[in-house]
C-alpha cells in the first residue's frame, strides 16, 4: 500500500501549477475541480513567501493568505508558482497568474458581527474566481453563538449561501486544552455539512501547533491526535482542510510544530493527494458496528472502492463494516485509540 500510495502521490503533484495559463477551478458535484481534476485542498493560513517550498514538502497545496503583508500580490503568485502550489489572496487583490486558485474574505467574520449580506455585497465586486469563507464554530450546537446574532443560527445558512467554499475553525487542544473535546472536531464538522452549508463544498482547520494558545495552559498536538482529526473532518464531510500553526507562546511564530508533528502532516498529506478521487468519489453507503463511536464513508472511482474510517474513542475495539450491496461483504477491523482505517475493499 505504501508504494502504491507514493506512485499515486507522484501523479497528483504533476497537476499543480505549471505553464503561463490561468488555472481553472470550478465547484462540481459537492467538491473542488482545479483543471477538470478532483481536488481536496490541503491549506495552510498566513505564511510568508519564503516557507512555502518547505510547507509544500510536507504536501501543503493552498496557501491562503498573506503571511508578509508588504508581499506584493505578484511576488506572492510567484514564490507559490515556484513552490508548485496555490494561492488564495484577499478578495479584491490584483494579481494573476497560474497560481491563482481564487479569493479569501475575511477571517471569522462572523465573531465581529459582519453580515452574510455585506460578504455577498462584496462578492459581486471582486467575482471571477472561486471563493473561500473561513468562520468560528459559533454554528456549533455545544458552543455559543455570536452575541449578535441573538442566538439565531440560522445566519450560518446565508453565509453559505453567499460563498463557494465555506470553512471553519475548532481547536480543542490548541484553543480549550480540553483534550477530551477532540470529538468535537467531526461534530462540528457533521452539523456544518448537515444543517448549514446547503450543499456548499465546507473544509475545516486542524490544530498543528506544538504548544496551546495564549488563552489557556496545556500541551500541543501528538501526531495521532492530528491524524485522527483530519480524519474525523474527512469523514463527517469535509472537501478540504488546512492546518492552524501560529503560536504565541511562547512568542510569535508563524509555524511552531514539532518534528514529528509534521513527519505525520506528510504522511497523511500524502495519503489524502493518493486517494482523492475515493475521498471525493462518488459514496458507498457503509454502516459500522463497534462498542465505541467510529464514523467511516466509502467512495468509488475507476472501478475501485476505499473505507475510510477513524475511532473517535480513547479505547482500543473491534469493529465490523457492513455494505447495502450484497456485492461486498463485511469485513471486521481492529482499531487503536483514535486509530485510523484506510482500506480498498474492492477492484
């Protein structure tokens, strides 16, 4: 499998861009399609120019943006272009070129009360590209609205509405030190694509840091708990995700993760470039039974079919997956603490 997944990887990387024309990205069927290809974005926030070749080797693809604010949008095109990735600017911003992927508004707007209404407003001056949105967990059923909204949720709906991708922010470890709320993570994930994002394409941030936030006093991320996050979010719905590495503790920086942090962002990464056509593939339903909580999909594409499936549990078990098709039978998979399963299971 390993090697399989690296040939795969290898395929995927020769997409990015490349040549003078200006990429192509369009929304289809519930998901990104850069170039008439399948793409799950893997997205970092706020880096200077200079790391990306060095993010872009851990499998990095999208970079959102600007990291050094006195970077002209060309240099930023640029220095993506060379790294072989994307750039998402600010919505408005000038610049062209293959790297181009689309426009960012601004971060979290709902946490300083700015308006689904004002967004779309804005939308219509600066349209042309796709679009990205990124939100707090204020939708969240277990966390509290914006003040503003007067505990109406339902403004989680427009903001779908006004945006192509929509996104959103949960750090149970980084933001709560709360390691027990890591569950939280596909919950969120799965009432956004459920009750909210109306069919629009959602991506989540995963915590990276190695240290918490100046708002509470706890340890980073272990490398299982990341993997079991991106997972989590994958398997609740998400087409994109990006990694949170800003740290100020216990000074600023931009990316503070541990080494073997970002040796598991690799392989992970790698995976998710590998099987892109079954994450966004067309769904097989599956059903699975365990004495814990395990969430799993399936997807289908060129006669293959892959589970994917993670523990949301602290305790190792047993668990067996079921098909609505005869076709496939059960099968019955081990899991760790917040284990992970990637699987093909037919073709």
């Amino acid at each position: 499998m390993a090697a399989r997944l690296t040939v795969l990887a290898a395929a995927v990387a020769l997409a990015l861009p490349s040549g003078a024309s200006a990429v192509t990205a369009v929304l289809r069927s519930g998901h990104l399609v850069v170039d008439g290809k399948p793409f799950f974005p893997i997205m970092q926030w706020l880096q200077c120019p200079g790391s990306f070749k060095q993010q872009a080797a851990l499998g990095i693809d999208v970079f959102l943006g600007k990291g050094c604010s006195d970077t002209s949008d060309d240099a930023e095109l640029a220095a993506a272009a060379d790294a072989g990735v994307y750039s998402v600017l600010p919505a408005g911003s000038k610049g062209t070129g293959p790297a181009l992927l689309g426009w960012h508004f601004d971060d979290e707007p709902d946490m300083r009360g700015t308006t689904p209404a004002q967004i779309a407003a804005h939308r219509r001056t600066v349209g042309g590209k796709v679009d990205f949105l990124t939100l707090t967990s204020g939708f969240f059923s277990k966390l509290p609205p914006p003040t503003w909204t007067r505990g109406n949720r339902g403004v989680y709906r427009d903001y779908a509405r006004a945006i192509d991708l929509l996104g959103f922010d949960l750090y149970p470890l980084y933001g709560w030190c709360k390691p027990d709320w890591i569950g939280r993570v596909a919950d969120a994930q799965r009432e956004l694509v459920s009750n909210y994002a109306g069919g629009r394409p959602t991506y989540q941030w995963i915590e990276a840091a190695s240290t918490s936030s100046q708002w509470c006093k706890g340890r980073g991320i272990t490398p299982v708990e990341l993997r079991a996050e991106v997972w989590m979010a994958i398997t609740n719905g998400a087409k994109g995700i990006g990694y949170f590495t800003h740290s100020w503790t216990p000074n600023y920086s931009q990316f503070r993760v541990g080494g073997d942090v970002q040796q598991e962002i690799k392989r992970t990464d790698t995976q998710i470039k590998a099987l892109t056509p079954w994450i966004l593939g067309a769904p097989v339903p599956v059903r699975v039974e365990s004495s814990g909580r395990v969430d799993a999909i399936a997807g289908r594409a060129g006669g293959r079919i892959y589970v994917f499936a993670v523990n949301l549990g602290f305790e190792p078990g047993t668990v067996t997956a079921h098909f609505s098709s005869p076709a496939f039978k059960p099968f019955t998979f081990d899991f760790g603490r917040l284990g992970v399963l990637v699987r093909r299971v037919y073709g």
